[in-house]
C-alpha cells in the first residue's frame, strides 16, 4: 500500500487537475496519510507506519522544488539505483543481502556464511534482487526522461509486490537448485568441524598409548 497508492494518487490527481503538479501532490499526501492511518489502525508500529509517509512527503518536496512532476518519481529512482549497487556489492564481499536478512529471520546470525554450499546459493540468488532493482530502473528511467508522469505511476505499482513476489519465488528456486541433495536446508547450516591443533591430537593420543602399554 505504502508504495502503490501514493504514486497512483499522484498520477490521477496531475491528470485530474489538468496536468497540475499542486493537485498530484495533494492527492498523493491525503494517500499517503490515508495509508499510514491504515496501517496504524491494523496495529501497526507509529514509526513503520510513518516511513511510508515520509517518504511521500520527501517525494513531494522534490517535485514541488524543481517544479516538475516526474520529479515525484526522483527519490525512487535514486532508491532503486543504490540498492542494486548495494546488493551487488554485498555478492561480491561475499556477504549477500538474501543470507544477512533470512540468517537474522532465522536467528543464525552470521553462521549461514561457514556453510560454503548455503553462502554459493544466497550469492546467487542475490542476483534475482539486483535483476529486479535493474529491470525497474529499465522501466523508470526512459519514462521518466520523456516526463511520462501517469505512465511513472502506472509502473511504480505494477512493479512493487508483484515484482517482489516473483523474486521471492525465483530466489527460493535458485537456491534449492543450488544446495546440494542431501542438504538439510537454509534451517540447518553445515558448519565444518574447526580443525585439530597439533598439540591437541597430541594430548589426546598420549593418554591413548599410556593406555594401550
């Protein structure tokens, strides 16, 4: 709701006004508190519900500053630009974003990352992130450059939770395709044994021969 009522509020009250920029930013904040007031009525945490509105209300600034309506869509671009920037990165450093969220879901903390089989699959599965970051961004900016502000807010909707649940679907894919049969699951990482000291083997096979003598 947080992401597609506001940018079509925005896009139907500029239409509704003849084009007029005061009336898309009218209709996008009464959205945007109609949302957050929503959300708090379900029970929702005061801050959570208030993220959303916040961000309408920053967007808005945007286009009432420069003037331009497309310039409501700004601040999603930006977003999208630097997440796809920080999920690639997360691949990279070997820390993928996919593993840090599901290991915090699943209170592992970083132990998901000594399982090399569960580090490959979150990695790769961490790209269907960056994809989606990227495919917006190939539907945001040539709209945004020709000022197609109802067809920004169309977008803007279409590709929030759908997009979203096809990732979710397509990484879940990916990373049973990657794991290993006989693994146990994302529940339950292999961590490898720590290796044996020398000294260590040695104390333990000197009660051995005692022993065996």
């Amino acid at each position: 709701m947080d992401a597609t009522a506001p940018p079509l509020a925005f896009a139907a009250g500029w239409l509704a006004g003849g084009q007029s920029l005061w009336g898309g930013v009218i209709a996008a904040l009464v959205a945007g508190a109609a949302v957050a007031v929503w959300r708090l009525s379900r029970g929702a945490k005061p801050g959570a519900a208030l993220v959303g509105l916040l961000a309408v209300c920053v967007a808005a600034l945007i286009a009432v500053r420069t003037g331009r309506a497309a310039d409501f869509f700004l601040l999603q671009l930006v977003s999208n630009a630097a997440s796809a920037l920080v999920w690639a990165v997360s691949i990279v450093l070997r820390w993928p974003l996919l593993g840090v969220i599901v290991g915090a879901v699943l209170r592992q903390r970083t132990r998901w990352r000594r399982d090399p089989d569960l580090l490959r699959a979150y990695g790769r599965a961490s790209w269907i992130w960056v994809l989606q970051y990227a495919l917006r961004l190939a539907v945001f900016l040539p709209l945004y450059a020709a000022d197609q502000v109802a067809a920004l807010g169309v977008a803007r909707a279409a590709l929030t939770w759908p997009l979203v649940a096809a990732c979710l679907a397509v990484s879940w894919w990916v990373i049973r395709r990657t794991l290993p049969a006989d693994h146990p699951g994302l529940r339950h990482p292999v961590t490898p044994d720590p290796p044996t000291l020398p000294a260590q083997s040695a104390a333990t096979s000197e009660p051995a021969q005692t022993e065996a003598r």
